[in-house]
C-alpha cells in the first residue's frame, strides 16, 4: 500500500468524522465567539493573540458565517496533522502497522477534543508537527526546501499563538545539545529563521505600536489562571491527556534519547520534547500547552513497535502476529471509546445530566469553581448564547425607534458580547461592546448614548439613580448553561455621571493593556 494512500484516508476520516460528533443541541463555545469577532475587526494583532485565527473567522464570515464553516478551520488542521504524523511514521520506514498505530494514537487521545473547536490550539500543534516532520525531511535527504519549511512553520506559528516562542526556545536548545547542532552552519537554516521572522514581524510592529499588551496579558494570565497550576496536577495532566498512547509515547521517546540506531539522526527531536514540556512546566505553563510535542513522538514510537515484528526476508508473517499488529493498532481507540460522550458532545445536555451522578466522581462534571455541576463545563458553556441574543434583540426592539440608534449595548465579558453579535449579525442591531479583552479596540468612544442594554451575570442595581427609566428585560433561562442567569437590564436616559464614568473605566482598561500611565 502507497505510504501516502494511509496518511490521507487518516486525513480524510479527521476532516470528515468531525462533523458528526456534535449534537445539534450544543452552540459554539464561548472562545469561537471571540476569535470569530476578531474576524470582523481585521489587524495584525490583538490584546488576546496574533491574527492568523482572526483571518480564518474573517474567511468563515465572509462565507455566511454558519457553523459549517467556523468548525472547518480546526477540522482541516487536525485533519493535515495525522497526515504528517502518519506519513511521519512512513517516511521512518514503517509499513501499514506502524502507520495506522500512529494514527489511531492521534484519534484516540486529547487531540480528538481539541480539533473540535475553533481556537488557535489545533493550528498550534500542526505548526510545531510540520517544523518537525520539515527537520525529519531534511536529515533525510538534505534538500534545503525542507528547512524553508521549517521556517515557514514557525513563522506562521508566531502569528497564531505566542507559545510557538516556547517551542523555539526548545528547539533551539536541542540543537546545541545534539549533533544536529551542525544546521547552525547550514545557510539555509538561518534563511529559514529569516523567512521566519518576516512572517512575524507585522505581529511585533503590531505590538510594540499598541505598548506591547503581550506583557499584560501574560500577567494576568498567571494572577488568574497559571499561579494555581500545581506541579503534580502538570505532571498528572501530561499521563491523562495522552493516556492511551503512552505505551507507544514514551518508547518513542526513549528511543530517541537513547540512540535507538534507526532514530540517531533526529535524536534532536527527543531534546525538544524534553526541553519543551520542562520549560511549560518551570513556567507554570497550562498543562494542555505541552499537547504539541506528542504527535511526533506517536510516530516514532510506533516505528519502534513495528520494529519488534519484525522478519525477514520474504518470509509470510504468521497469522498470530497479523492479529497481534491489528489488536494494537485499534487500541488506543478501544482505550478511548468508554471515554467518547466526555470528549465529543454527543449526547443532549438533559442526557448528560442524567449521567452526572454515575461519572461526578472522576471529576468529569467539576467545574474551575471546584463544585460538581449538572454538565461538564466546556459543554455548558456551549449553551445559552442564542437565547442571550434573542433576547437582547427583543430588548432592543422594544426601545422607542429615536433611541434605538443611539444605543450602548455593554457586557461584562467578551463571551457575552461576541456571541450576541454573531447571532445578530444579519439584524439590525449596534455591535456588542465590552471592557473585556480586544473589544477595547472597538468601543464606540465619546458618543453621547440615550440608552443601555447591560448584559450581566451580576447585575448592579446601584446603576439605577443615574437612569430615568431601569429595568429588567429578561435572561438567560437554559437550565444547563454556564450564563444561566445572565441578565438583561435596560437603562433609559443616563446621567451625565454614568457616562464619564464609562469613558474613564474604557481608558483605564485600555491604559492598562497597553502600559500607560492611568489616565
């Protein structure tokens, strides 16, 4: 069989598969919004990352914006990663086992939950898997096209999601720590790396332009998130998330390390697994960020299998060792399937919550709060946004047709104001604004409003003297989403007051994301 023939049914099965491992019942999450809301605000940057997800939302937008062609993107770069990974296997020398064994691998581990949503995360591990298969490539028959790849790889990389750093830091390390430290010397190399930052190099005028927000960022992400990542939770995370292919990850690692004799020219790529996760880890990094240093070592771990069934010869394989090779190529899905209705929303949310009581104790249906809840939280929190659009529509609708243009409608995150103008986005209805995040980039500055729709998990009466007219217009009533309450207040006539106050708290928030001084 082609050795391309297995990687593209691979390809084929990701893309395809995708569309069928969702319940009509469940929206987009929270995150889609947001990087879909990018797209209609086209820049070489953003407060939150680069803006390679941006043009995909711009593309999806542009071609009716329906779900079809949000999933798309992360689809397609699921689909091209097990392609690498399994023409990866191939290209090391392994037949029709160690090909499908490392596919089954990527289909059967945590990439299957993270190619489901529209986030930088999918094409974050196809840039790190295509910079490694580029180097494989290379030391193989040493065509420089191999390394322009690899440049491209990374660039591309940098203006998807800042990590990427990380990856090249570890790269970088490798090199000087194996033979393979000989491409220092190779012209094409640094051409490479120059094809690499002139693709990154709008992102970083970008920010240096807005103050560098990276750094902000990166700070409150570890006040808020990274400071309670602890050591054994990262270290538990890197067994689970690939659970059941670490009996294939981990003697691919160890025979890159240890100079497995067919593996000794890319023992560099055991170095950037090593130096990788160690340094996510000395970051107090996520513990999902690691997930891109996997699918490679899928591939040579399954060669390093293939390698024990080996004969010689024209010898026939005997039908006890057919058998063995087929068991183990299908069982990291087999490991997978008891798993299936938590990684892939199948099931209905009233289904899932009738399950609750049989799975809470693995910890499926604990949320960030640490409290057990009726849905698992990424599942909840695909719920609820339709509603919150609708309803806010209705609001507005009920507004008399003078004040309707001057409308402020303010949301307290950017989840809230994201999802509302993407369900509106064919109505007549002002954009959605927020403090929260790059939608500071898009308020509507110093005009002069007549009214507010306030979108609010809390809602705050004390807003209610600085209004002529207050009042409650509705809610978000799903039972199993994580909005469920969310309010939808409306303000008639503000003061003069709540609308400098408003001006201050926008240029507060923006100074604060672009290191200036608060005004």
């Amino acid at each position: 069989m082609s050795r391309r023939l297995l990687p593209l049914l691979f390809a084929l099965l990701k893309f395809v598969s995708g569309y069928f491992l969702i319940s009509p019942a469940y929206e987009l999450q929270r995150d889609e919004y947001l990087y879909l809301n990018h797209g209609r605000h086209l820049a070489w940057g953003y407060l939150e990352i680069p803006p390679l997800t941006a043009a995909q939302g711009a593309l999806s937008m542009a071609l009716g914006g329906d779900e079809l062609w949000v999933k798309f993107w992360p689809f397609l770069w699921g689909a091209a990663t097990i392609y690498l990974v399994v023409r990866l296997a191939g290209r090391l020398g392994g037949g029709w086992f160690a090909q499908c064994l490392a596919g089954a691998c990527y289909l059967g581990t945590a990439f299957a939950r993270l190619n489901l949503l529209f986030q930088p995360n999918s094409f974050e591990v196809f840039s790190f898997v295509l910079a490694q298969y580029a180097l494989v490539a290379y030391w193989q028959d040493e065509k420089p096209r191999h390394l322009y790849w690899l440049g491209a790889a990374l660039g591309l990389g940098l203006l998807n999601k800042y990590t990427t750093l990380f990856f090249i830091a570890a790269l970088g390390g490798a090199l000087l720590l194996t033979p393979a430290r000989r491409l220092l010397a190779n012209k094409h190399f640094w051409g490479a790396a120059l094809l690499a930052g002139l693709l990154w190099l709008p992102n970083v005028r970008w920010q240096l332009q807005h103050g560098i927000p990276f750094r902000h960022h990166m700070a409150l992400l570890h006040e808020q998130q990274l400071v309670h990542v602890s050591a054994l939770d990262f270290w538990k995370a890197q067994l689970l998330m690939c659970f059941p292919a670490v009996w294939v990850w981990v003697p691919g690692l160890l025979a890159l390390l240890l100079l497995h004799q067919g593996f000794r020219p890319c023992r560099a790529l055991g170095w950037v697994a090593v130096l990788g996760v160690g340094l996510l880890f000395a970051l107090s990094g996520k513990d999902y960020y690691a997930l891109g240093y996997y699918p490679v070592l899928f591939a040579f771990g399954a060669r390093w299998w293939e390698g024990l069934f080996g004969h010689r010869g024209s010898q026939p394989v005997p039908v006890w060792k057919t058998a063995l090779q087929l068991g183990l190529a299908v069982l990291p899905l087999a490991l997978m399937a008891p798993l299936i209705i938590f990684i892939y929303p199948l099931r209905p949310p009233a289904d899932m919550a009738a399950l609750a009581p049989r799975y809470q104790h693995l910890g499926f249906y604990r949320w960030e709060d640490g409290q057990n809840h009726a849905l698992p939280q990424d599942y909840a929190d695909m719920l609820g946004w339709r509603e919150l659009a609708d309803k806010t529509r209705a609001a507005y609708q009920a507004l008399p047709a003078a004040v309707r243009p001057h409308t402020l409608i303010q949301c307290a995150n950017y989840g809230q104001a994201a999802a509302i103008n993407y369900f509106n986005r064919h109505r007549a209805l002002p954009a959605a604004q927020s403090f929260n995040g790059s939608f500071l980039y898009w308020y509507p500055g110093q005009e002069h409003f007549q009214a507010f729709i306030i979108i609010d998990d809390e809602p705050d009466d004390a807003l209610a003297p600085h209004f002529a007219r207050y009042y409650r217009a509705g809610a978000i009533t799903n039972p199993y989403a994580r909005e469920r309450g969310t309010a939808i207040m409306v303000g008639v006539q503000p003061d003069s007051v709540l609308l400098a106050q408003l001006q201050h708290e926008w240029r507060a928030a923006r100074a604060a994301w672009e290191n200036q001084a608060r005004p």
